[in-house]
C-alpha cells in the first residue's frame, strides 16, 4: 500500500457544508449481499472488525432476512455474536417481526426497515404494494422502539426506478413522511439505480424540509451507476444533510434491481470530506488496506478510484 504524498488532499474548505460527517458503512451488508459467491462468516466478521479499526464508527452488520431470499447472509446468527463487543454501532436489517425477533435476541440495539417509494420495486423486493409494505413494517418499528433500539428506515427508488422510470418528488416524500410518523428515527434516500443529479438531490431535500422532515433525520445512499454519487454527496452536503451511507471498495449493488452497480466507495467519500476539510474519524490508508484486503478475498479489484489510487499494484 501507498499514502498520498504529504499534505495530499490540500485541504481547502468550501462554504456552507458541516463540520463533520457520519459515514454509515454499509459494505459488510449492502455490499456483500450482491456477492455471487458466498463469503465464509470468519472473513465477514474480520470485514467488520478492521473497518471498525479503520474508525468507522457504524458498521452495518447484516440481515435477518429469510436465507432463501438473500443467501449470502444466511449466517446472521453465527456472524452477529463475533463482532458484538465491537465499540461501534452495527445495525442489522430487519424485514418483518420475525426479523426483528431474531435480531433482539442477540443483543442488536440498532434495526433498519426496507421500504420502496414505488409500487414496482416494492412487488419486486417484497411482494407487496408500498401501503402493504408500511403496514407490514409498522408493528417492527412500534415494537423495536418499545424495547429502546434505534430504527432507520431505509427508501429505496427515490430517484428513479428501473421499470417506472422518473419517481415523482411528491411520491417520495408521501413514503418518507409515513416511515418517520411510524417512528423511525432517521431515513435513508436510496438512489437504488444511481440516475440521480444534484438538482434533483436539492429538489427533493427541499420537498420533504416543506413537509415538515428535519434535515437531521436524513442521511443519503447514493450509487455510482453514472459517476454522479460524489457530485450528488456534495449537493446534499450543502443542503445540510451529515449522515452518508457508503461501502468500502465500493462493494455492492441490488439483488432485485439488475441496473444497480456498486455504492459510492467509502475511500471515495473520505478523500473529498479530507480535502473540504470535514471530519470523519476515518484513517484512510487504514480504510484503504481493507478494502484491498476484502478484494484479496473476493477475488476481484476494489473499484474504488481511490483504492487504485493508493495501491501499489495491481489486486
């Protein structure tokens, strides 16, 4: 591995953006989900546990989804009580009651549901309507709230969808307003596809702020299908948003949307906050040996520019 040249990035702020940023990790779920092969759980919890080293302060864990429906996290009960002591939050994914039943009974105190802004994706992903899908979620979040444990409620397709096309503003704030006046404490905007462009980020930030969501229950999802995740980062940054998801090496994609490429790499995310002078906690030659660790193990290059960037050789 190599580090940047001293004093690379040159720090030079920009007006208007936070101080600081949360990264909420999604590599070791969202990314390794979309894996053909199957990851052996010791090398996912050893994942974990060198992104935590990294300073990543929340490290999404995995799912408790049915193992028919994603396969490559059928061992959430083996891996979660590997890296339980970690001093990091590590929320884990929970469909239905079921779900969350299996997720409290190992101690997780952080949840997330997976709602969709359009009918399409919903049947997609979890054969029922939008409205079906909420009533489903509702009694999950009423119940993980009862027993004092953070709910996020992931929405995905806010930007686009593969089969509808354009998402109509309006439709999303509809779907975000309902999660939040279900309890969820914070939401996170999915551009499931990665059509989205910073107009669009500014306009439907601006929305759900006139429908009365406070900016600091928003954190953003980007992907980077069309090279537009950094650009549409900073938009969001500007507006006021300070929780971004990304996933280390940029892992990932959607099993139920075959469009979907890879999330914003975190490596990515972290030298531009480095260079606007933003603080993370993130040691991004640390980050940067990870990712290159995991795609040893994956048997891939990371396709993080900036992991190449900061390798030596080829992976």
């Amino acid at each position: 591995m190599t580090t940047p040249q001293s004093g690379l990035p040159m720090t030079v702020p920009a007006p208007g953006l936070p101080a600081r940023v949360r990264i909420h990790e999604v590599g070791a779920r969202d990314g390794l989900q979309n894996e053909k092969a199957t990851v052996p759980t010791e090398v996912k919890a050893e994942f974990v546990r060198r992104l935590a080293d990294a300073g990543l302060g929340t490290v999404e864990a995995t799912s408790f989804v049915h193992p028919k429906w994603v396969p490559q996290l059928a061992d959430a009960e083996q891996l979660f009580p590997l890296i339980s002591g970690l001093p990091v939050d590590l929320p884990v994914l929970v469909p239905n009651e079921r779900g969350l039943d299996r997720a409290l009974a190992l101690g997780a105190r952080r949840v997330a549901v997976f709602a969709s802004a359009t009918e399409s994706f919903a049947r997609a992903n979890l054969n029922r309507t939008v409205d079906e899908a909420l009533a489903m979620f509702a009694p999950v979040v009423e119940r993980a709230r009862a027993e004092g444990v953070h709910v996020r409620g992931y929405l995905s397709m806010c930007f686009g969808d593969p089969w509808e096309g354009a998402v109509p503003v309006p439709q999303v704030v509809r779907v975000c307003r309902a999660l939040l006046d279900m309890g969820c404490d914070e939401l996170s905007l999915g551009d499931t596809i990665g059509v989205a462009t910073p107009g669009h980020v500014l306009a439907l930030l601006s929305a759900l702020g006139g429908a009365g969501v406070p900016v600091g229950a928003l954190g953003v999802h980007f992907h980077d299908t069309y090279g537009q995740a950094l650009a549409n980062t900073l938009a969001a940054l500007q507006y006021g948003v300070t929780t971004v998801d990304a996933s280390a090496g940029g892992l990932g994609g959607c099993p139920y949307a075959k469009s979907a490429t890879g999330n914003l790499a975190t490596e990515d995310l972290v030298w531009m906050l480095q260079g606007l002078g933003i603080e993370t906690g993130v040691d991004l030659g640390r980050l940067t040996a990870t990712s290159v660790w995991m795609a040893g193990q994956l048997g891939r290059p990371s396709p993080s520019r900036t992991v190449k960037a900061l390798s030596h050789k080829e992976q």
